[in-house]
C-alpha cells in the first residue's frame, strides 16, 4: 500500500478521501487555490500545497503544478476526487510518466469513456443497448437543425466531451434549437474546452438508474448495485437512492449484468459508475459512464458496508479487485441528499455568501459528508455542494422516516440552500411510493422548467 | 427606472460576467444595440452555471457599466436601457 497519497481536489471529495487513507494510515497531501486558505481539507490533510489563484483554470486544473506537488513532498499516488482533473485523460498519463499511480482508470479507458459518441460506439460493440442519436458529432447549427429533424423532436443536445450536466440542453421543437446550440456550445467550451456536440432523442417519464462497478483493467469486473438518481435540475442530481425502489422484475439483474459486461469490454480499471436511461416499459439505455468515484457513492457504501475510496487504493497497490461478486452483500435502503448552496425558490440560482450559523443531524444511520463549517464563505469559484446528507434504514420506508428527521434537524443560516426543497419532495406521492421519473423537480418546480428551456 | 429616465439593468446573482457567448464570438450587444424583452444583453457564471442577463423591456441599450470577465456583486448595475 501507498505510503503518502496527494489528493487533487477540494471540498467534501477531498474530506472524504483524506480521511479514508487517514483511517487505511497513509499519510495526505492537500493541494488548494488561494481561495481555499482556510477550507477543511487543508486542515484536515498531513501536508498541504499552495497551486495557485481562486480560478480552477489556474490551480485546481494545473496538471504540472499538481504533479510537481506530488513530487515534491513525495507521495507515491494522486487520487483526483470528481470534476476538475479526474477525468482528464492528460492528467492520467502525466501521473504514470511522473511515476505516480494515478488511483483512477487508464488514461485510455478515460479517454473511451470521456468521449460520449466514442463510449456509445464501444457500448453497442459490447451489446449494451444505447439511446437512439446522431451517429456523428453535429458540426454547425444548420447540421444539428438536420439532424434533429431526422431523429424527431424532443432531443437532447449534449457535449461530447459532457458529463455532470454541463453543455447539455433538451430541445422541445425546431424554434429552440438555435438558442440551445449556441447555449450548450459556450456552456461545453468552458467547462471542458471541446464544443463539440451531437443529438440523442428525448426519453420522456425516463428514469436515470446507475450501477457503481469495480475493474482489475484486465478484463475482471464487479458491481456494486445500482442507484436511482431522478431527481434532478438542470440535469444535475440533487437525490439518490440504493437500491432503485420500483423497477420492473428483472431490470435490476439486467442492469448489473449491461454494466459488468461494459466494464469487462472497456478493461476498465479502478472505481466507475455506468449510467443508464431506465424508459417506463422497463427497457434501459447506456446513458455514459463515469470514470472516477462519484459524488453519490455513499449510498452504495451504506448498503454494502464497503468503502469505495478504500476500494479505490486497494485496486491502485495491488491491480486487482479487492473482493468477489460473491461477497457483495446488500442490506437495506440509503437516501442521499445534496445540500447545495442555491436558493430553490429561485430557480436553483448559485448562492454564494457566507454561512452564519451551521448545525447537522445526529442519529441512527446519519451520516454527513461535507467540508463546510460555521463562518465559511461559500465562493463563487467552485460548485454548489455544501453538503451530503445520507440516511440508511432497513427499508425505504425506514430510511424516509430517518431523512425526515434528519433534515428537520439542519440548521444552515445565511445563504439559501437545497435543505428547503427536499421536505417538498418527501411530500409528493410518486417520489414517496418511488414511482418517480427524470420529470420530478420541474413537475414540483413549474418556473424551473420554463426557464430551463429559455436558457 | 433611474431619474434620467433609464432602467438599470442589474446582477441577480454574483458571479464573473462574460459580454459574449464565447471569446470568439461578437458580443450580445454594444451600446446603441436595441433590444426587445427578453434578449441577451450577457452572461453570468456563478459557481460554474451560467445564467442569461435578459433584457426587462424593449429599448436601446445606452451603457454597459462592466468589463468583460469582471467579477461583479449581487445587485451591481451591469447595464442601462432607454424605453
């Protein structure tokens, strides 16, 4: 096992992780932007490193000034968290040159993966069934107007190079595809410098269910169970939950069985989720994967009892799997909620600001990921999540109840934040007997919807 | 609306503000653009989401008070429009 490992991220992500190599007892290396002077992570981590001003672009997306922190305080191993280098297939390959193990997968399984059009050729290579679409990346305006019209409206517009919801637009009609190109466009360079896009037909009353998966990256693949994470804004997941309540017989199996069998095809290595587009016949789509742990991984944690990060470093020393299908055990129903800092009465708008005054939940089967604390000034700079609020129960009906109580017990005064949507949705009948699709939130949010589309 | 008759246009939320959908692309407008309810007059990017500055009545813009790329506050006035 690693001796020191550098974690290249911020927030509740680097919380988590460092103190899961503090309890494995490697020794942790923060990084952090000049706005992250006083964040947790740094205080938390055994050394820490300045990369650099507030702007991801000149710090926490630095490939050079990471690596050369990793070596300079000697740490054998990168683990670069969600979002900003995680999946960056540069990165991946600068680690390995620098002989640093990067604990993620292959620089080529990211840049498989990353690709959305080329993931899509190698899933229906592998037999996973995929959402109809353009088979090419849409190259002007006037193309993806064709295009559209060929698949049939509604569409989704996405970035090829996506993921986490940016550059993503759904396109009603033909009067809303020049505002969506140019919105997905702009919105796609910034976040992952490729403007490329290419069309999928709508799914409508679809769910989005994902399976969390191990690989050897020899071909030796196992999951972890699926989730089911529908509730969402602006295609963004703001709940999730293990197992998925009401799916049709078999379609969990299936699920699994689709994702193991990508994993196996990719030789994918390390921790990854493979997302898919369950439609209300039960029928299910490859939707992308994602190549690094996910935001949402503590409620398979909870279910199965493992530690994914933990999982993550075993599968980085030693390249292979740390247990066996077999030993995969599931045992009763986790809720996760994403407290972020974004006012639900006004469209999700970003709430930066400072927090006056914080209290968390205890109890049974509470737990709280997050890097926030009384004081904090939420910055502009980076994403919402404050918070991960997760509850475990020996059933949905019981994980609910604890969801209940443990959200009545925060208290988060200064700015506004999700916190006060989700009492809302434990109230509506489809989200509380788990019938619930894709349409949740804006169904539960009229504005939100209409100003999604103007966007 | 201001004494001299123009309306502010201000920032909803805090952020960086962009003029133009894309460094490589002309802005949304320049001042002596006229608009209608509802146009783009810019961006605002806030905790990596973008949101759209819209115009709140038809009219000719008459001055954009901030830089390109400039951080600005919640409230700040980014732009004036005549009727």
């Amino acid at each position: 096992m690693f001796d020191k490992v550098l974690v290249a991220n911020r927030g509740e992500i680097a919380v988590r992780v460092i103190r899961t190599l503090a309890a494995a007892g490697i020794r942790s290396v923060a990084v952090y932007s000049e706005a992250d002077r006083d964040a947790r992570h740094v205080s938390e981590a055994d050394e820490a490193v300045a990369i650099g001003p507030p702007q991801a672009a000149n710090s926490y997306l630095q490939i050079d000034t990471i690596v050369q922190a990793a070596r300079a305080t000697g740490a054998a191993a990168i683990h670069p968290g969600y979002g900003f280098l995680s999946e960056n297939p540069l990165f991946a390959a600068a680690c390995e040159q620098a002989g640093l193990t990067f604990i993620g997968p292959t620089p080529e399984n990211i840049r498989r993966t990353g690709n959305k059009l080329s993931a899509r050729r190698a899933m229906a290579a592998a037999g996973v069934p995929t959402i109809p679409g353009s088979p090419q990346a849409v190259s002007t305006l006037a193309d993806a107007r064709d295009q559209a019209d060929a698949l049939g409206y509604p569409v989704m517009l996405k970035a090829a190079a996506g993921g986490g919801g940016r550059g993503l637009r759904a396109v009603g009609s033909p009067q809303e595809i020049e505002d969506a190109y140019v919105m997905a466009e702009s919105e796609a360079r910034a976040a992952f410098g490729d403007a490329t896009l290419y069309l999928e037909k709508r799914m409508l009353g679809a769910r989005h269910v994902e399976v969390q998966v191990l690989g050897d990256g020899r071909g030796g693949a196992l999951h972890l169970g699926e989730r089911n994470c529908s509730v969402q804004r602006r295609h963004q997941k703001m709940l999730e939950e293990a197992p998925s309540p009401a799916l049709p017989t078999g379609v969990a199996a299936g699920l699994h069985a689709a994702a193991t069998r990508a994993v196996a095809a990719l030789r994918y290595r390390n921790a990854g989720t493979v997302e898919f587009l369950v439609a209300p016949d039960g029928r299910f789509y490859f939707l992308e994967v994602n190549a690094r742990i996910q935001v949402e991984h503590p409620v398979t944690e909870a279910i199965t009892g493992r530690d994914i990060v933990a999982a993550q470093l075993a599968i980085a020393a030693t390249g292979t799997l740390p247990f066996s299908q077999q030993d995969v055990r599931f045992d009763g129903h986790a809720i996760e909620c994403r407290i972020n800092a974004e006012d639900p009465d006004f469209e999700f708008m970003p709430q930066p600001g400072r927090i006056e005054q914080l209290g968390w939940p205890h109890g049974d089967g509470v737990r709280i990921d997050t890097h926030v604390f009384e004081g904090y000034d939420v910055p502009i700079y980076y994403d919402s999540l404050l918070a991960k609020l997760v509850v475990h129960g020996s059933s949905r009906a019981e994980a609910l109840a604890r969801l209940r109580e443990a959200l009545r017990q925060v208290t988060l005064l200064g700015i506004k934040t999700t916190a006060s949507f989700f009492p809302r949705l434990l109230e509506d009948r489809a989200f509380v007997d788990g019938t619930y699709d894709l349409g949740i939130v804006s169904r539960l949010v009229p504005a939100l919807e209409e100003e999604e589309e103007a966007i | 609306m201001a004494d001299d008759g123009l309306t502010d246009v201000k920032a909803l939320i805090s952020g960086t503000f962009y003029r133009a959908s894309s460094p490589d692309v002309p802005p949304f407008v320049e001042v002596g653009t006229a608009v209608r309810k509802g146009q783009t007059l810019g961006l605002l990017e806030s905790m990596k989401l973008f949101s759209k500055i819209k115009a709140p009545h038809d009219g000719v813009v008459r001055a954009i008070d901030t830089q390109n790329t400039e951080q600005v506050n919640v409230g700040q006035r980014l732009f004036r429009l005549s009727r």
